[in-house]
C-alpha cells in the first residue's frame, strides 16, 4: 500500500507479466515481419500475426488487472489472462513453426481462458467500489 494508490493494495506480478510480455510481443511481431517473412507460407505467417495480435490485446487487459485494487476477480482474471495469453498464442506461434496439428487442440483452450479473463475483470469491475 502506498499514497501513489490511495492506499490499496495492487498485486504486481500482472504488470510485471504484462511488460515481459507486451516486450516479447513487439519482438515476435519485427521477428514474423523480418526474418520469417520469407520462412514462413503466407497462411502460417497470417498464424503468426493472429498470435502477435491476440498477446498484444490480452497483454493490455492484463496490465488493466495490475492498475486495479486487489480481489479475487481481478486475480483470476490476471491468472485466466495469462494462461489464455501462454496457451492461445503460443501454440500458434508454435504450429506457425511448424509443430504438429495436434498441438492446435491446445488453441481453443487458450481462448477459452481468455473469454474467462474478460469476464472476471468484468466481475470485478462490477463489484469494484469506489
């Protein structure tokens, strides 16, 4: 707790993830744009930049989780966010690569996590109070 927050406590782990990870999203996206530009079909570097873009937006959701006042809804949504992030765009990034389809199964999952993220940082934007 700090005077910077009005006093309530904020957990940090999501900013820091969201950091790492806005940072890592920025270099997959030069590194798809760039060097496997000519590596990659034009279909799976189109896997590519869907996985860019998903972490990109799912990053700013979760540094959103770090701004706000603790609750269980908001480190839920943190915890889903982050597994969602991990799960969804890495697997893509991963069969972009060439990795077996069979890794695709993983994909939806991810997504899953991260339509449960948005709604638990729904919740707690609902029964946040002021």
């Amino acid at each position: 707790m700090s005077a910077a927050t009005g006093g309530t406590p904020r957990m940090r782990w999501p900013g820091v993830a969201a950091a790492a990870l806005g940072a890592c999203a920025v270099i997959l996206g030069a590194l798809g744009a760039h060097a496997l530009h000519a590596q990659l079909s034009p279909r799976m570097l189109d896997v590519w930049h869907t996985a860019v873009r998903f972490q990109f937006w799912h990053v700013l959701a979760l540094a959103i989780c770090a701004l706000l006042p603790r609750s269980h809804a908001v480190q839920f949504a943190a915890v889903l966010l982050l597994v969602g992030i991990v799960l969804f765009s890495g697997s893509l990034y991963a069969l972009a690569l060439g990795a077996p389809h069979l890794l695709g199964f993983i994909t939806p999952l991810g997504g899953l996590a991260l339509i449960g993220g948005w709604i638990a940082l729904g919740v707690a934007f609902y029964r946040r109070r002021d």
